[in-house]
C-alpha cells in the first residue's frame, strides 16, 4: 500500500505547465479579440472554467504530494493571507500547502482581479483573489498564480 495516491510527477508537471499556459495566454487573446473575433468566443466560453477546472485539479495533486512526504515541507510563499477578514490587517504569507488548501475550499473565486470591472470577459490575472470560511470565520487570500505554479515544479 502507497502514501497518498500514486500520481507519476510527469502528470503534475504537465499540469502545471498547462496552467501556465492558460494564465500566460489570457492577455495575449484579449488583445488580439478586435482582429479574431471568434477566439474571443472561445476564450469566453473557456478560460476561466479550464482555469478553474486545473486549478483544482492541481492543488489536489499538490496536498497528496505534499501530505505524502511527511516531515518535507515547501518553504515558498506564493501569497497572502487574510485569516479573519474582520482583523484585514493582519495577513500572514500564504506556503504552498496552505495555498492548495484554500484553492480546494475557497467559496468565491476571482481569477480577474484589478481588470476592469465593466469588461465582459476581462482576461485572467497574475494575481487571483479567494474568499472562504473555516471555523466559523471568514477569510480572504490572494495567491500569486506564477510563484505558486513555480514552487509547485520546484522539487520540495
């Protein structure tokens, strides 16, 4: 019997570098949609739930791996957090693991934060904002989605 699910490394990369992709992408789309319109519809129709939909995917594959690896733990910090929203001046730094945690459990999700808000499909942003509860408390964190992607290639 193994620890944790066996996922092959190969599968976590690819993921991260697909996420990569979408992320690095977005801007570049959003500012050729006037002269193709139609790949507007398609980033549209697209973007943000198959941003979503590997986000997920990978910080699931990420707290397995982690969880796995008793007594290794991952030193990056990929954001900030806001633990009680009622006390917002006080963040602490946002590790990998605690990232993954709030990507899993988050209740609202901005994929788009600081893009106009009058836009009708802003593109993604390098920053993405999550907003939850856990204990009875609500909390909100913004994680940098290219140092978390990074410190999860980063063999921890």
């Amino acid at each position: 019997m193994t620890t944790g699910y066996p996922v092959a490394a190969e599968a976590l990369d690819l993921e991260i570098f697909q996420l990569v992709c979408v992320f690095s992408a977005s801007q570049s789309l959003a500012r050729i949609e006037s002269t193709y319109p139609c790949l507007r519809w398609v980033r549209a129709t697209f973007e943000t739930s198959e941003a979503s939909r590997r986000l997920i995917g990978l910080a699931v594959m990420l707290r397995n791996s982690l969880d796995a690896r008793i007594g290794t733990k991952s030193k990056a910090v990929v954001g900030r957090l806001v633990a009680d929203v009622s006390r917002p001046s006080q963040t602490v730094e946002l590790s990998l693991r605690e990232a993954c945690n709030k990507i899993i459990h988050a209740e609202l999700v901005d994929l788009s934060l600081g893009s106009n808000e009058h836009e009708e499909c802003p593109p993604l942003a390098d920053t993405i904002k999550l907003q939850g509860t856990h204990r009875q408390k609500e909390w909100e964190a913004q994680i940098d989605v290219l140092s978390f992607l990074n410190a999860a290639c980063t063999k921890f």
